[in-house]
C-alpha cells in the first residue's frame, strides 16, 4: 500500500493592519519629498525654484493640516505598521513640533535676497572653480567673489534647489525616528534623516573649503556613531530576542545572564543618540559642522536634529528602560554634568558667533537630559517643551547671524558685533531678546523651559544635579551677555561689516522664532497642556 501524504498549502500572508489617518502627517511629507526629486529632474533649471518652494510650504502645511485633524478627534495612542510605529500623544507633540520648525527652515532656506542667488551650490564646476574657502570666502574664476554656474555673466545667479528634496527627506526620517517602536525601524529613520544632512552641509556657496571640510566631519563622525547605535541593537536583540522597546522592556525587568549583552547594547545604543543630540563628550562634530554649514542648514540641524534626537532618548529610556533606571541613570548624570561644564565652559572661549552657539546647544543638551532622565510624565512634558522652545530661539538666531555680514559672506568673528546696536538697532534688539531667552531670562520662553525640565528633575531626586546645571547657567549667561555688551557699548569699525535687509522669508522666519519665543515665555499654559498630554504607548 501506498500512502500519498498531500502536503497542506501555507496559510496566506496576511497584511499588516495600517491606520493611515494616524500616519497621515509622514506619508504626506515622504510624498512630498519625493515629489521634489522629480521636480529636480522634469523641470528646467529656471523654473524649479518657485515650484520646489511652493511644493516644500504645500507639504508641510498639508502634513500640518493632517495631524491637526487626527490630533483634534483626541486619539488614544496606538502602534501601526506590525507595531514598527506608536502613534502617541509625545509623537503628535513632537511631529507638529518638527513640522513648524521645518517650515521656519524652509523659508530660510529659501531666501534668495540675503544671499545673491541663495545660500547653496551644488555643481561640480563651483567646486572646481572656487578656491581658499576656508580662510574666508572663495574666489571664483575671473574674479568674481559670486559662483554663477547656475546663472549667465550679468544676470544674477539663480537659486540651487537640490537642497529642498534634501530637507524633506531629513524630516521625514525625523519624524519616523521619533514614532519608532522598534530599534531597527530607528535605525533606518537615523539613516533616512543623515545622509541629507551630510550632503547639505558641504553645500555652501561661499567658503566652499570649510563648509566642505564641516560635511566630511560630520559624515565620517556620523558613520562611526551610526556603528556604536547598529552594534547596540546587535546586543540588546542578543539579550532579548527582539528589537521591539516593549519585548526589551519586559527582558530588562528579569535579571538573568543575559545582563551583560542588555547593558553593553544599552551603552551603544545611547552613545549613538548623545551624538545626534550633540550631547558632551560625543558633541565633538558640532562645533566644526554648525561654523562651516550653510546658515539655513545650521539652523535647520540645531532645532530639528535635537528635537529629533532627544525625542528618540526620550522613547527608548522611557518605554525600553524605565523600568530600571537605577542601572544607567547615574551613568547619565555623569554624561548631563560633562556636557554643561564643556557647553558653558568652553563656549566662553569662542570668538565665532555660530561656534559660541554650538557650545550653547551642547550646554542645553545637557539640561535636557535632566528631563529625561526622570522617567516621569513631568519629565517628559518638560523636555518636550524644551525642545519646542530651544527650536524656535535657535532658529531666528541663526536667521539673524545671516543678516551681519561683509565682502567675504557672513560676518560671525565676535569682533564685527561691536557697535551693531548703532548701525541696526532692531537687529541688535531682536538678537538681545533671543540671547536672554537661551540664558533663560524671566518672560522668555527660556525661563520656562528650564523651570519645567529643572522641576521635573527635583520631583525625580535629581537635586544635585538640578544645582549644577543651575551655575552652568550662570556662567554660559556671561558669553550671552558679552555679545550684547559688544553691540551696545562698543563703537563700530569703520571698515565693519552691514546688515543685510532682510527678505520675505528671512523675515517671516525670524519673526515666528521671535513670537514664539515671546508666547511661551509669556502664556505657556496651552503648549506645555499639549506637551503633558499623554504617555508612550509600545
């Protein structure tokens, strides 16, 4: 007798269930962006700056429109995409923070006025032709300080618009990077919002050597950081078997042999996420990178980057770690009070205005990991309203920084501050407020912010540390107050440099950071309302 065995057909696969309402925002700006991309390849040249404009500040307000509308029904959160996505009340906080930032960023990078022909190049003749970039502004074949291979001799030169798809990618890997529920889906959004990074840094239309110079530094340091966070998700999917928060969680809670993998992968892992959010000591990139970026890069990777990075800090101590904080919380007090003693310290020793702002993110950096290192719902709407806050001053700093400037591009030596207050007093006022907001002056949205963060951190048992950044903050106030005192009470070089008048979107950009700086120092109720909210879901 012969026995058929029939072998039974596998069951179907079945889809993922996918909410799209709740991913709407990020789908709207992954289409955009790649939108952009063929908008760079259809369109002539001429025409593609108003398009990838209107398309960048159509997207965006469409991502916006579609959170407004999922956020207004008051949802409760929820993962999606096999549960590679939690779609909570912090992700909906920290995507329309994003969105607004990203829109702030856009228009200045959009601006054409400040900069004759836009802040970017990205031809390869403009690198051949330019040289002695980094010693102060390049020269061009046939004397010409202005790099026209986007524009005919005598006309002026036209925009560069590579740089708007570069955006959109960026804060479409951010917004994944904040939502992520599972390591290798962060991973990957770490990746996605990077490489645009490393390439729009090397874009700068004047100093062609330094800027090329800041976009190999932060590729080569990125990549070595992008290996300790991989490395880490190797060890902690050795530890527990999964890369999602919630199974890690739930292995971190069970002390077994194990411990060691979970904690080497731990340390990797938070290695990789101090570099992004320019945390000392892994803030050694930040310095070089903001100096020889393009400006509208600059500001566009101080807000965004670090709202992005501390909201992934954020989700991973919270939902993967929170459970034990005792094994890494004193770790990271060591990291919090290395970082404001190097922002505050060596920060007073700068003289470039833009790397004496890099030091001033690295010392904030660290008071926002007082935040979220409390592992509480008050530490986490804190840190929230932080980043909202430092995001918007930051932004219409550097949106001044463009407007001081010479026959070389912009003026950022603290010697050619002296006496601006005489010849521009409403820039060197606006500057004044924005300086006073990052030393955390009452009516700033500064004060706010570390008031929320630094009672987040007593309420956790953090009282010593709460104290340290406190004299951190006096003395990073002391290289604020100096370039006011430069402005107001120093005369003007006759050979100095002007002040550039402002653009449209230069200056829409700078008067939203200055609002918004003004608002959450002033009634702050309603954002830090929307920042407490709700927990991570995993």
């Amino acid at each position: 007798m012969i026995t058929i065995i029939l072998a039974q057909a596998p069951a179907p696969l079945q889809a993922p269930p996918i909410d799209y309402g709740a991913i709407a925002p990020l789908l709207v700006v992954l289409t955009g962006a790649c939108l952009a991309v063929l908008v760079e390849a259809f369109l002539p040249r001429h025409q593609r700056w108003p398009a990838q404009v209107a398309l960048a500040i159509l997207t965006l307000a469409g991502a916006g429109l579609a959170l407004g509308l999922y956020a207004g029904g008051s949802p409760s959160g929820i993962t999606t995409l096999a549960d590679a996505l939690a779609v909570d009340r912090p992700t909906l906080f920290l995507w329309g923070t994003l969105l607004a930032l990203g829109l702030g960023s856009i228009l200045l990078i959009a601006d054409r006025s400040v900069e004759p022909g836009g802040a970017f190049v990205a031809s390869s003749a403009a690198r051949a032709a330019v040289a002695g970039g980094g010693t102060g502004g390049g020269v061009a074949i046939g004397d010409d300080p202005e790099d026209r291979s986007y524009g005919m001799v005598g006309q002026a030169p036209t925009m560069q618009t590579e740089v708007f798809p570069f955006t959109l990618f960026a804060l479409a890997g951010m917004m994944t990077f904040v939502a992520a529920n599972d390591l290798l889906t962060m991973f990957i959004a770490l990746e996605v919002l990077s490489l645009p990074l490393y390439l729009m840094c090397g874009l700068a239309r004047r100093r062609r050597l330094l800027s090329q110079e800041a976009a190999v530094k932060y590729f080569l340091l990125g990549a070595f950081a992008s290996a300790f966070f991989l490395y880490g998700v190797a060890l902690l999917y050795g530890a527990a078997g999964s890369v999602r928060l919630s199974d890690i969680s739930a292995v971190a809670t069970v002390s077994s042999s194990s411990d060691a993998l979970r904690l080497g992968g731990l340390a990797m892992l938070v290695v990789g996420l101090l570099f992004k959010g320019s945390v000392g000591p892994f803030h050694t990139w930040t310095p070089d990178v903001y100096q020889g970026a393009p400006t509208p890069v600059t500001a566009f990777m101080a807000a965004c980057t670090k709202v992005a990075a501390f909201g992934g800090i954020l989700r991973v101590l919270y939902v993967a770690f929170g459970d034990t904080q005792w094994e890494w919380q004193g770790v990271l007090w060591a990291v919090a009070i290395v970082s404001m003693v190097i922002g505050a310290v060596i920060g007073l020793t700068q003289t470039d205005v833009k790397r004496m702002v890099a030091y001033s993110s690295v010392a904030h950096a660290g008071f926002l990991l007082i935040g979220a290192m409390s592992v509480t719902t008050q530490g986490v709407s804190g840190t929230l309203f932080y980043l909202l806050a430092y995001g918007f001053t930051t932004l219409a700093i550097f949106g001044v920084i463009s407007l001081v400037r010479n026959a070389d591009g912009e003026a950022t030596h603290l010697s050619q501050w002296a006496g601006l207050a005489k010849r521009s007093p409403v820039v060197a006022a606006v500057m004044t407020f924005l300086l006073l907001a990052l030393a955390g002056i009452p009516l700033t949205s500064g004060f706010t912010a570390k008031f929320a963060v630094f009672a987040a951190g007593l309420s956790a048992g953090m009282g010593g540390l709460v104290v340290i950044a406190l004299i951190a903050s006096a003395v990073a106030a002391f290289f604020y107050i100096r370039v006011i005192v430069l402005m107001y009470f120093s005369e003007p070089a006759p050979d100095g440099p002007t002040v550039t008048v402002p653009g449209a979107f230069t200056t829409a950009a700078i008067t939203l950071g200055v609002l918004i700086t003004l608002l959450l120092g002033i009634v702050p109720t309603l954002a830090l309302g929307w920042a407490a909210g709700g927990t991570f879901v995993s």
